[in-house]
C-alpha cells in the first residue's frame, strides 16, 4: 500500500485538509500515525477553542499533549474543582483566553496560575468579589455576564483596575450599570476600544449625562442591551469616534407605548460621522431614524420583524455604499421583496436573509448582485440546496453560500445570541 506522503507532499495534504470541519478533522485524524501528525499541525487550529467540562475526572496526559502540539490559546471551562483549573493552567502554559461558566470564589483563586492570560470571560458565576486577577494590567479584554451577587457599583469599581483593556463587556449584572456610568468607565480605561453594557432603568425619566468636558475617549465599538426607555440624546458626542454601534432593544416600540427610544436613535445616528457598522435588534420603526443613518455605513444588520418595501427603499437611499447586509425580519418575511435586493443595494458583498416565504424566481434573481460573494442562509428548508445549487451555476460558480446549521463560536456569550435568536 502507498504511503500516503508519497501520493501528496505534506503542505497540499495540509492544504486539503483545511476545507474540513472538526469533525471531519477527527475522522480524518484516526486514520493513521501520519494524519495524526499533519491533522494536528497549528495552522489547521488557529481561530479554534475548546470547551473543557471534565466528563470524567482529569483528562489523560496524551490529551493535554494533543492540544499543546495544536497551540491552542483559548478555552472554556465548565467545572466548579480548582483542581481542574489547576490542571489547565499547568497542561498549557501558553493559554491567552479563558472563558469561565459556573465558578465560584475558590475557583477564581486558580487565575494566579494563568500567566499569559490576556483575555478573561466569567459567566454565571456563584462570586461576591473581583479582587482576583493577580496581573490586572496584563488583560486586555474582559467579560462579566450573569453574576447575581455582584452590585452595580463593585461591578464598575472592580473593572476599571484593569487599566489597559481593549474591550470590556459588562452583560446582565444584578441590576444593570447607569448609562451614565460610561462616562467614568471611559475615563477609568484609556485604551478602551469596545465597550458593551447592559445598562440599567434610570432613577429618574432621564439619566444625567454631562458631555460639558468630552474626554479623549477612542472608544470604536458600543454595543448596548434591553434599552426600552429614553437614553441621553447627547451621549455620542462622548464617542465621537464610533465606527460600530449595536443596540439590543428589548421590545418594539408598539409594546411601550409611553417611551420614544426612535428619538434617541436618529439623534445618535446625526452626531456619528465615521459609523461605518450598524446593528439593532427590534427598537423603534425603520421609518423613525433612517433619515438619520449616515452614508459612511458599509455594514447593516436589522433583526426588525417591521420591515416594509418602503423601508427597505428608504435605507437604501442612506446607504449608497452598502457591502454587507443582514436583515432579518422574523417572523414577518421579506417574500417578493427579495428581488428588489440587486438593484437597490448594488454593491453587496455579503448578504444574510431568510428563505422562507421567498418565490423560487425571487431567490435565484439574487445572481444578478455583481459583487456578492457570500450568501448567507438564516433558516432551513429542504428545497434549499437544490435551488442553492442553481444560484452557484447563475454565477459561474463565484458565489459561496452558508446553510445552517451554523456552529457557534464557543467563546461568544450565549446572552447575546439569545437576544439574537
Ligand atoms: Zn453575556
């Protein structure tokens, strides 16, 4: 029988095998000593993280090897035994991102023993302190969701020793931080390049926001969660430097009648000159704010289930320069109005939407998007690949479409895509 590097050198079979999934990777993996080897070279790993739940006790040494010989840097951690930690910090020394689910203060004593640690996640955790990084000023990004017995204002006090974070995101805390707060926060953290904030319900019906003395905040991304009450119309000029804003409004604006969110939005969207990436998920009417969307955006995403053909016209009027567009309108659907999708948004390269509802000659009239490159399919339905298949033949092949199911990034928070879905 021949080898199987005498049919190919080793870099085309590493080639080859970076079309694979990880599950294929690990059929692929068992075959011999030889694919062994080449299936565990770091480039076929890189982006990848692994969730460690201890199933069974501690892991055997050939399995921590495993993942030293892939440089894998980042892991989740799912047990409440310091040992457990303690084996993980040991078996790989080189680990930069730890993700942590259901701790408790004991176990957060094991951070010691991470010494490259650079980014940190700590989700539905049991711990009333944060007192326990041993090198705040090492980590540059940090992730607190879910942490019941920790106040609103330890929460803030506690973060802002880690001086040199990059990105900070503070998800359902017990009672959600003062939209105010950024302000401190922003002061706090110099270098902060992405903040997202589950923010709280006001005490009174505004939350005071003095922007008299802007700082030099070089704040480029600001995602916000379950807004549905007036917000500060001022607040970016605070953040003059935005690129990207995400809001996570809790609720349409039909289900509270007696705040006007929309106001704030097209406020916000006038006073942000560089946006070029926008998100929002539900909140006020398109119709509201979509004078206001400035014609730098190159990245929508609308996960509105309100969502007309005049909606879509009007957006496309503020977005001449469109290349990627999600939207989103479940459980309403876009139907028909797919097909209007070439002309008004010419220069797509990436576009997600559902197929649901939407006529066969509607979808495949998509090939007439010149540039797009990848097609993103939201849902499942068994006409899809065929009709996939046709849309690949209309553009030569150009077009790489998505189907689900779509694996999750294990390090993303499970809150976020909650909202999401
Ligand atoms: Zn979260």
């Amino acid at each position: 029988m021949v080898h199987p590097s005498e049919l190919l050198p080793s870099e085309v079979w590493n080639h080859v095998f970076s079309y694979l999934s990880e599950a294929e990777k690990s059929c692929v993996r068992v075959a011999c000593t030889y694919f062994r080897k080449l299936i565990d070279h770091p480039s076929l790993w890189r982006n990848w993280s692994v969730v460690l739940d201890f199933p069974n006790g501690s892991y055997y040494p050939f399995f921590w090897e495993t993942l030293r010989r892939r440089k894998i840097t980042g892991v989740v951690l799912r047990t409440s035994k310091s040992k457990h930690i303690e084996d993980v910090a040991w078996s790989l020394p080189g680990l930069t991102t730890l993700v942590m689910e259901g701790c408790d203060a004991a176990n957060l004593e094991c951070l010691k023993s991470f010494k490259n640690l650079k980014s940190l996640a700590i989700r539905s955790a049991d711990v009333v302190h944060l007192s326990m990084v041993s090198q705040p000023e090492q980590l540059t990004h940090l992730s607190l969701c879910n942490l019941p017995y920790i106040g609103t204002y330890e929460t803030i006090s506690a973060v802002t020793q880690f001086t040199n974070l990059a990105s900070l995101s503070l998800h359902v805390i017990t009672w959600g931080i003062p939209f105010s707060k950024i302000r401190c926060i922003l002061a706090s953290l110099p270098k902060l390049k992405h903040l997202a904030l589950h923010v709280s319900f006001p005490r009174s019906s505004r939350d005071d926001f003095d922007v008299s003395e802007p700082n030099a905040s070089q704040l480029t991304s600001l995602e916000l969660f379950a807004m549905s009450y007036p917000l500060p119309e001022n607040a970016m000029k605070l953040m003059p430097k935005l690129k990207r804003l995400t809001m996570y409004y809790k609720d349409g604006p039909q289900e509270r009648p007696g705040n006007r969110p929309q106001s704030v939005m097209s406020k916000w969207l006038s006073d942000l000159h560089e946006l070029s990436t926008l998100v929002i998920v539900e909140g006020p009417l398109v119709k509201e704010y979509v004078a206001s969307i400035p014609a730098t955006l190159m990245d929508l995403t609308l996960r509105i289930s309100k969502f007309s053909l005049e909606d879509m016209v009007a957006v496309a009027a503020q977005t001449p320069n469109l290349q990627r567009l999600h939207l989103d309108t479940w459980p309403s659907h876009l139907g028909v109005n797919v097909s209007q999708i070439p002309k008004l948004f010419p220069k797509l390269k990436r576009l997600a939407i559902r197929f649901a509802h939407v006529p066969e000659k509607n979808f495949l009239d998509l090939h007439q998007l010149q540039d797009l490159e990848i097609l993103e399919i939201l849902d499942s339905h068994p006409d899809l690949p065929v009709l996939v298949q046709r849309l690949r033949i209309l553009t030569r092949y150009r077009l790489r479409v998505l189907i689900p199911p779509y694996q999750r990034d294990v390090l993303s928070c499970l809150c976020v895509s909650g909202m999401y879905c």
